[in-house]
C-alpha cells in the first residue's frame, strides 16, 4: 500500500488533472447514455443524485489510476482525447445539428490542442507518408459521399423531398432523358423549360449517369460526387503551395466538412453545387498558368447559371490587381460580362428574367439589375447599413452565417498582411450579405458553395504563408472545428431519417406501391412531397400552386394525408373531382388520398377554379418545415 501510494506522489501535477478530466468525461459519458432523456432536457438525470455521480467518478478514477500503476506508464494523455471524443460524439449526436454546441465542443477541444502543442508540440512518432496522405484523403471523400449522399437518399425514401428542390429537378431530368429537352411543368406550372428560369445547361453532364441509372436517388448521389469532387483541385493547390503532406490531407478534409459545403446537400438538388469544385478548378489552371484549361473551367462555370458571371469577374479583377495579370484578367471580364449580358436578354425575352428582387433592398419601385449597381455606387454607406442586417432588421442570422462559413477554417482566410487578397472576399459579401434575401445567407441553402470556395482558395493560400509551426496548429484548428460540426450536422442529419425510416419503413413502401400504380402517361396533381415519386411522367402539378384553366381535366389529384389534407379534398371536390381511394398504413393512419374527376370536371371556369384554390390553402403541419404550407413556399423562393 505504501509503496502503491508513493508511486502516486510521483506523479507530477499535470498528470493528475488529466486524469481528473478523463474520469470526469467517463462518468458524464456513462450518465449521458444512462439517462432517460436527451442532454438538452432538465429530466434527463431526474433520477440521479449527486451522490451516484460522486462514486461512479471515484469508481473511474480508481480504475484509471491502478491500470497506470501496474503498468508502470500513464495513459492520461492518451485516454483525455479518446474520453472527450466519446462524450462530445454522443452529446452532438443528440443536439439536432446545433451549431453552438458544436462550436463549444470544439472550443474545448481547441484549448485540449493548445496544451498537447505546448508540452510536445504535436510531434507524430511516425512520418506521414505520401501513401498516408492519399489514405486519408480518399477516406475523407468516402465518409462525406457516405453521410451526405445518406442524408439525400433518405430524404428522397422517406417522402421528406419536396418539389422545390428536387420534384422539378427530377421531372426535368426525365424529360431530359426522353428527348433531351430540359422542361418540366411543376416548376411553373405550365410547360417551360427549366433554362427559361434559371440558365444551367451544366446539368447535362449528370444525364450520362441518369440515362444509365433513371432514379431520383442518382440525382442526390449525384450532387454528392460533384461537391466531393472539389477534393482534386484542393489536393492540387495544397501541393502548388508546398503544403506537407499531412497538412495537405487536413485541407482536404476540413474542405469536406466544412458546413458550407455539407449543408447545401440537405435541402436536395441545385446546380450551384457545380460552382464549388469549377471554381477551384479555374483557381488552380490560373495558379498553375494552364490557359487552355482555365478557358474550359471558365466556361463550365459560366453554364451553371446566369449569376455564375459574378464570380468569375470577382476572380478576374483579382487577377489583375493582385497577380497583374493584365491581359487574362480582362479576358475574362470580357468574356464573363458577353455571357451574362446575352444570358440576362435571353431569360428577359424567353423566361422570367433576371431575379433582381433578391437585392430589392436596393430598388425603388420599378428598378432594374444596372439601378442597384447605380445605388451601391452613389450611397456606400447605405451598403453597410445593410451587411449585417436581415429583412427584419436584425443582426443575428447573417452574425450567424458568417461564424458558420467562418469558424471551420479557423477564420484563415482573413488571416493574411496582403490586403489585395481580401479582393475575394468579395462576391461572398455580394452574394450573402449584401441581400437580405433570406434563403442566401442560410447556410442550409446552396447559395453558400460559390462562397466556399473563394473562401477554401483564401484558407491555403494564407495557410501557406504562415510559419511550419503555425501551420501545423492551425490546420488542427480547423480540422477540429471542421470535423466538430460535420458530427453535429453531419451524422446527426443521417441519424435523424435513418430513424425515420426505422420508424416509418413500412409506410414508404405502402406509399412508393401504391404510387407505382399510377400509369406513367397519366396526369397528375400531387402534394408537394410525393411528387419526386411521381415525376416520371410528362404532365404534372403541384396542388399548392395548381390553377386549372379552363375545361382542364387532370386523371388523378394526389394527396399526402400524413398531414391535413381536408381544405385541398374540399377544393377539388368544388373542382368536380371525388375521393376514390385511401391508402392506410399498418396502424390505420392515412398516408394517400387519390381523387379522379367525376363529370362535373373542366366545367368549372378559370375563375370559379382560382377562388376554389385560393380557399384549399393547406394548413397542415410538418415535423421538419414548420408546415407543409412554409415549407413549399420556401422551396418556391429557392429556386423561384
């Protein structure tokens, strides 16, 4: 016993406060998994005294202490981290995506680094080997296809895809596949091609996969391998500048797994996810001086949408200004400004326009795209007034979007003595911040990844200009915060419709039957969430924007009677459409209503229709969205 306890007063101090912290974490893990309730509940240890926690942290203490002594080595600075990790996985595990938990784990873990740097300076016992490396950054694109490609199938499988964004994408590839023609209905409601609205003909290189693979899951997937892609370009630039091997690996991963980047996949499809790896592409063929393939990347990112001109002409006054570039910067001007100025007239006379509403903040009554330039330029301050405040004035959303993009780089790419770098910074303050457009300064939304990307070229750029030492610290930095939040987004998201499609298997395949049965040349007018489900098919509608026209008569009104489905029952049945079937689920609840049109359908004119929808507003709600109401007309502002 004696020689027991001197062996414990051998031990320095430092070690004993490790130890502390490792049995403290232990315990908290034990109790945490114990509980009867999530972390966030004051009833979670309703149960548990103080008392129980005393003697189970004892209990740990004494084990970890006796292993240390009978193997004559203390494992406190091994078992510290592994304890932390195992209390912060499970805690973020249950936050539901909580961004600020996140970022308080994170913090701890930061200070745990800070201590590990100053007593051993992070020293690896082994090289980090080229195979390493490639190891490591092929397990990283693996894990971020696996989680968000998890996220976006199960939103599919689970009728948890609404229209917008994905039920009009589905339609469109389609149509696609049957005659190359990039139309839908359930966009516009009417028959018009997808490039009337939003000029993107980058989605054709996804229709070689889709042609081979014709499901809605190829198109969730799809978007994942084209985010992951970004990988390559990342690689290539950590290598241009002379980043070792393992801090090119963490770039690699903290790219992935930064939320910009990973929570666009969690509101489906979108052509800006092509921005992210483009961009990259275009950044790296200029650093590298390879103008034949800086002309194609260019290209490629002009074709993923009309506003995709901005960051090209952002990119190209960088090229000026800071590299002096002079003849490929205004190469690029011009050829940008040609295609958004032909791009612009085109969607003026065949679409919809441009969507200067978006920067409506900057508009008088009647004003156009060259009014808003015009009222930035004669009034900066009024820009101001604006960056950091939403349309209702506040600061927190946009406060919050910028720790969001910010934090998970360890703020790099702001870290830098060369100001006219901070040039590409620009089109993130334009794109996000300028507006007070909601859906764009949410980092949910897709609106994020062009902005991810200037800001990763930033990170390793600025990461390259520091010292070996503080790029060491700081890539760890990053990839905490990185990693940190992808687990508490991330996985969190997959194990949120995993167990809802643990909960409610049975059901989906009732309904993905029954939907089945509907003959794919027929008509049809569905809910918001059963049309990815439904669009392979020329003709088909949302109910919630639906307005007949005259003497229309549609084979099938579709309806989602998981949630309140009366007010759009009554409305077609004003319409002259009536119930002809109700599929139910193993315990009873309705899940589908199928209506057909009865004789009285199309005599009801244009106007009697639209009063009879402006009365079936739904009303209903919806566990994710709010109700199924908002989260339509969210979908609609998205892409509309």
């Amino acid at each position: 016993m004696l020689k027991f306890l001197k062996k414990l007063e051998e031990k320095p101090i430092d070690t004993l406060v490790l130890r502390l912290f490792t049995s403290w974490c232990f315990t908290a893990l034990g109790f945490l998994i114990a509980a009867e309730d999530v972390f966030s509940s004051i009833k979670a240890f309703s149960g548990y005294s103080i008392i129980h926690f005393a003697i189970t942290f004892a209990v740990v203490f004494g084990i970890i202490t006796l292993i240390s002594v009978l193997k004559k080595k203390s494992y406190d600075r091994k078992l510290l981290p592994v304890s932390f990790a195992l209390y912060a996985f499970s805690v973020t595990m249950q936050s539901q995506g909580n961004f600020f938990v996140g970022m308080c784990f994170a913090a701890m873990a930061i200070i745990m680094l800070l201590y590990y740097y100053k007593t051993s300076g992070l020293h690896l016992k082994k090289p980090f080997t080229t195979k390493k490396r490639n190891i490591y950054i092929i397990t990283t694109v693996a894990v971020f296809v696996l989680v968000c490609g998890s996220v976006g199938v199960f939103r599919y499988v689970d009728f948890l895809a609404p229209n917008y964004d994905f039920g009009i994408f589905c339609q469109m590839f389609h149509n696609m596949r049957e005659s190359f023609s990039p139309v839908t209905t359930c966009e516009r409601d009417k028959l018009l091609s997808h490039f009337a609205v939003h000029m993107s003909p980058i989605y054709y290189l996804l229709l070689p996969f889709y042609f081979v693979f014709p499901s809605p899951v190829t198109l969730q997937i799809g978007q994942t391998a084209v985010l992951a892609s970004a990988a390559a370009p990342v690689y290539l630039l950590c290598r241009h500048y002379k980043l070792s091997d393992i801090k090119t690996a963490c770039v690699v991963a903290v790219t992935l797994f930064q939320p910009a980047v990973m929570s666009g996949t969690f509101y489906d499809l979108h052509e800006n996810c092509f921005l992210f790896p483009l961009l990259l592409w275009v950044f790296w063929a200029f650093e590298r001086e390879k103008y034949a393939l800086l002309a194609v990347f260019t290209l490629l990112t002009l074709c993923v949408k009309e506003d995709a001109a901005i960051y090209i002409v952002f990119f190209a006054i960088f090229v000026i200004l800071n590299r002096k570039k002079y003849l490929t910067g205004a190469a690029m001007t011009v050829v940008a400004v040609v295609w958004f100025v032909a791009v612009t007239a085109y969607l003026a006379k065949y679409g919809d326009g441009v969507m200067t509403n978006r920067y409506g903040n900057y508009l008088s009554d009647g004003g156009t795209l060259f009014d808003v330039v015009k009222n930035v330029l004669v009034n900066p301050a009024y820009v101001f007034t604006q960056l950091f405040t939403d349309d209702k004035g506040e600061y927190g959303p946009k406060l919050l979007f910028f720790l969001q993009m910010g934090a998970p780089l360890a703020f790099l790419p702001f870290v830098t003595k060369k100001v006219s770098r901070l040039l590409l910074l620009l089109p993130v303050v334009l794109i996000n911040f300028m507006t007070v457009y909601p859906y764009q300064y949410q980092i949910n939304f897709q609106y994020s990844f062009g902005s991810a990307a200037f800001l990763t070229f930033l990170m390793i750029m600025n990461l390259a200009d520091l010292k070996p030492n503080a790029q060491k610290l700081f890539s760890c930095i990053a990839l905490i915060c990185s990693a940190t939040l992808f687990i508490t987004v991330g996985v969190s998201a997959v194990r949120k419709y995993v167990s809802q499609y643990v909960n409610f298997g049975g059901d989906t395949v009732v309904m993905r039957e029954a939907l089945a049965d509907i003959p794919s040349d027929k008509s049809v007018c569905s809910s918001t969430y059963l049309m990815p489900h439904l669009s392979k098919r020329s003709v088909l509608y949302e109910v919630y924007y639906h307005v007949p026209a005259d003497g229309e008569v549609l084979d099938y009104i579709i309806l989602d009677s998981r949630f309140d489905c009366s007010k759009d029952i009554e409305k077609y049945e004003k319409l002259g459409y009536a119930v002809t079937r109700t599929v139910t689920g193993s315990d009873g609840n309705k899940l589908i209503t199928f209506m057909e049109p009865t004789e009285k359908a199309g005599t009801v004119s244009a106007a009697e229709a639209e009063t009879a929808v402006n009365d079936g507003s739904q009303s209903s709600g919806h566990p994710e969205n709010g109700g199924l109401a908002s989260a339509r007309q969210e979908g609609a502002d998205t892409d509309a």
